[in-house]
C-alpha cells in the first residue's frame, strides 16, 4: 500500500536550470531534437530492492543532474542519496498511487518543455508493480523521448534463484486480496505452463499458496523468496502444499513467489469422429481440405495422416451409408 509522503523540505525552491538540458551535465543530446524541437527526457532509474551497493553506478549521477526528481517514497529517496553521497540539484516530488492521476499532466508539460525528470519508486524498476506506466504512456503520446537506468528487479533476482524453469515466464503482479476474486485469477491461469511470478504481502501468504494449491495442486513446485539481497534474504523451496503450511506459521518480509507453469499433458485425446467434425468446421469456414487437416493436426499434435485416414473413412461411411438407402427405397 503506498502513502502520501511529504516532499523534502526546501525541495520545490530549487530552480529548474537554464537552457534545455539533454543530460545530467545540462547538455542538449542530439538525441533530444525531435522534428527540430528541443524536447525533455524521462529516465527511469531501477533503484535496489535491498543493498544499497546494489545501485546502478548512473544512478547517482542523474540524481544530481535532474531538473525534476519524481519519487514515489520522498523520505525513502532521502535515505538513499545520503547513502550514495549526493544531493539531487533539481525540484524533488511526490509521485506515488494516490497522485499519479493527477501528477502526471503536470510532469508531462515539464518534459514538453525540455526538462530531463528522473522516476523512482521505493525499490526495482519503475512501472512493475510501482507508479509509472501513466507517465511513461502519456511521455510517449506527446513525443517525449523516454529512456531508462537499468537496476535491481525482485521479479528476476527470485527467477534466477528459484530453480525453476525461466526460459519463458509470466509476471502476475499481485493477487487480488478477496478469497474469491483471488481463486477466480489462479483459475484464469491454471493451464498455462509458462513459469508464473507473482508479489505478495507476508501477512496474506498463506492465504495465496493454499489458494495456489488448490488451483494448481499440492505438488506443483514453487519457490518462495523472501527479503532479497537483504541480511535475512531466504529462499524456500517445494510443492506449494507444504509451503502453504510453512508459511502459515507466519512470515516477515518483502515476498515474491515463482510457481512452476502447468505440466505438458502431451498430445489432446481426440477421436475420429471429433477430428473430422473439427475439418469440416474449417472447410465450412472457407479453409481448404488439405490446409484444414494440417491444421487440426498441429492443434491436437497427431499426425497429419491420421487426420486425413479419418476424413476419408467418413467419407466412404457416408458414401456407404447413401448407396444403402437407395437400395432399400428400389426394394
């Protein structure tokens, strides 16, 4: 949950600095000339999501040379530029879930006219899970050039320790906090064998791994990561069913869990019968013969030649099942 924070004291009297900067030095980049026009730039800076030796060596440097600081935690950013040693020379704001709406407008017209805003939010990369998406979708509607200062991400860090598969992943965010509405997601992915990552509170995780053994099964495998990069940082491992029982003796931190997609359940039991209703639903649809069988095959992973030996037999069936009708009307 974020909460309004007071800006810096003494943050909205520094000055913007003359002229149109086009990087922390207050240069115009050739980069920042659009159909002959000066413009800003938006950098989004990934901060750590625990060491603070984590930071980006750019970081620092853009926050001294920003016109404008946007900061989701003002009072966390203060934190973090006395544990980098530098003090930001531009105006610092709130940019948090409760102003974003009506922040962004007001940041839009300071980049329109050439000033360079640095975003950051409590920890990771803006715009997951975190304020920035409006902004960056309403920078790129005027044509403002948008850049970024790569960082720290939960989201991969608990991948690449979970142990599970992470050629092909998808990021689920947080889970809604009502049971029903919560089961209601977990089913809308319960099939997809893709490696899910999702961001949960501690108070509620018990709750969302027995709600995830429910949907998915008490075996399927999972990794809950918990404070990472930080002293206490832990990664426990196993079927969901028994971490939903760890964890229902209650945990403390920043959480992050990674669930192994669905299984393969190999090639779709489908009969003769229903492979030749699938063709003729294509051919009815405009596709050719050859082009739906190939079709169909691919979609339910059988052979095309076992596809094909189906449609002709209904076929000569059919052809069979006429001849006989026509006999018993001559008797």
């Amino acid at each position: 949950m974020h909460v309004p924070c007071m800006a810096l004291p003494g943050a909205d009297t520094f000055p913007l600095r003359e002229g149109r900067p086009g990087g922390p030095a207050g240069r115009i980049g050739r980069e920042d000339w659009e159909d002959g026009d000066v413009t800003g730039t938006l950098v989004l800076a990934g901060t750590p999501i625990g060491d603070v030796q984590d930071a980006p060596p750019r970081l620092a440097a853009e926050l001294a040379g920003a016109d404008v600081v946007a900061a989701e935690d003002t009072r966390r950013l203060r934190r973090l530029t006395q544990a980098l040693g530098v003090a930001p020379a531009g105006r610092v704001v709130s940019y948090f879930e409760g102003n974003e709406s009506a922040r962004t407008p007001e940041l839009v017209e300071e980049l329109a006219g050439g000033a360079r805003v640095l975003l950051v939010t409590d920890a990771g990369m803006p715009s997951v899970s975190d304020p920035g998406y409006r902004l960056v979708a309403a920078a790129v509607e005027r044509g403002v050039r948008v850049t970024a200062v790569p960082g720290p991400s939960a989201v991969l860090t608990a991948l690449a320790l979970s142990g599970l598969p992470v050629d092909r992943f998808c990021f689920e965010g947080f889970l809604p906090r009502k049971a029903g509405e919560r089961l209601t997601r977990l089913r809308e992915v319960a099939e997809e064998r893709r490696t899910l990552v999702y961001f949960e509170a501690p108070h509620r995780l018990d709750d969302t791994l027995a709600a995830m053994a429910e949907v998915f099964g008490t075996d399927r495998r999972a990794a809950v990561c918990r404070e990472l990069t930080k002293t206490y940082e832990e990664v426990r491992r196993g079927g969901l069913g028994e971490l939903a029982a760890w964890a229902g003796e209650g945990v403390r931190g920043e959480i992050t869990v990674v669930v192994e997609g669905a299984p393969d359940k190999g090639p779709e039991e489908v009969g003769a019968e229903e492979l030749v209703r699938r063709v003729r639903v294509r051919e009815e649809a405009g596709e050719r013969r050859k082009e739906a069988i190939a079709a169909v095959a691919a979609q339910v992973g059988v052979p095309k030649r076992e596809v094909f030996d189906a449609v002709v037999a209904a076929k000569n069936a059919g052809k069979d099942a006429a001849k006989n009708t026509g006999k018993d009307a001559a008797t």
